[in-house]
C-alpha cells in the first residue's frame, strides 16, 4: 500500500485497530501504526493528535449527529422520549461498524487510560445533549438529569450489543434498556 492511496485516516484507524488487538495498546507505538498503515508518522499526527484518538476520532461527528436529532425533534415531544429517539437513532451508524465497535470495546476494556478517556469523551456526549434539551426549553436540572439516565442507558446497551455476535440491533437494546429504567422507576 502507498502513501498516495486514499482513505488515509481509515487506514490509520484500522491498522491501530490491529495492533492493539495483537500486542495491547500499550505496547503500540505511533510509528508502528503509521507504518502498518504505509504512512508516516507525520501523516498520523495530521489526522489524530495522539494514539488514544485513533479510538475516539469519531465522537466529535456521533456528537454533532445526536445533537441535530435533538433539535429536530418534534416539540411537543418530552425530553427523555427526544433523548430516546436520539439515541436510537445513531444505531444504524454502529450497525454497519459492529466488528470494529466490538474490537474497539475490547481495546478500551482492558486499559484503564482508555476506560477513562472513553468516559471523558462520553460526559463531552452528555454536556451538548443537555444543552441542545435546554436550548428547546428544558430546565437545566432536568436537562441534565434526562441526558445521563439515557447515557447510563447507552452504556449499557451498547455493551450488550458489542459483546452480542450481531443477534440484535443497537437501537432495539437501546429501546429495551429504556424500558427497563421506566419499569425500575415505576416500581414494577
């Protein structure tokens, strides 16, 4: 593979992908990826900033993706059932990428540092979701509130998912974990 192929960041993403698979994220250095890629290191630090990112390099588009359903959403329609439907919504993106969110979980799972960024980049996640609630009217208190019960319930589901060998969708384990919370609270 050349320099001058296209698709350089996807290459990057796979190749990072690989190696962590094989030897453990930690034992991974970026001109390691940069070369399994046929890229210099150079080229990698034009795409990512540091080899955690290679990881996380989607959470600025999932972010702005899940903050356009929230403001797309019909105004009538109460906060937890907007952050529901958003959350739903991103499960068609994932569907097409199950055997890389899978590798990518297991990457994260097994290294701290990673576990941490992951929870970094999810609160980012939370904090526009509840601003895009407060922009339609929703007080901060419940903003806030709705946007971490349905982040808790992505979490899980998305868990569920990445472990599950394609049985099920995303956004019905989503809707099921859902209705599992509405259950819990209402005492049933």
């Amino acid at each position: 593979m050349g320099r001058w192929e296209p698709n350089a960041r996807g290459r990057l993403e796979q190749a990072a992908l690989a190696l962590y698979g094989e030897r453990g994220y930690e034992h991974v250095t970026v001109a390691e990826i940069a070369e399994r890629a046929g890229l210099t290191e150079r080229t990698f630090f034009r795409h990512y900033a540091d080899k955690r990112e290679v990881l996380f390099g989607g959470s600025n588009t999932l972010q702005e993706f899940l903050v356009g359903a929230v403001a797309e959403a019909p105004e009538a329609t109460a906060p937890i059932d907007v952050v529901v439907a958003a959350l739903e919504s991103v499960g068609e993106f994932f569907e097409e990428r199950h055997d890389h969110a899978r590798k990518r979980q297991a990457i994260i799972d097994a290294n701290p540092e990673l576990q941490e960024r992951e929870l970094i980049k999810l609160e980012t996640l939370a904090t526009a979701l509840a601003s895009a609630l407060r922009e339609r009217g929703v007080s901060e208190s419940a903003a806030s509130l709705t946007v971490q019960a349905g982040m808790a319930v992505f979490r899980v589901a998305f868990e569920r998912w990445a472990k599950d060998a394609g049985k099920r969708d995303l956004a019905e384990l989503i809707r099921e974990s859902f209705e599992e919370l509405r259950a819990l609270t209402a005492g049933t």
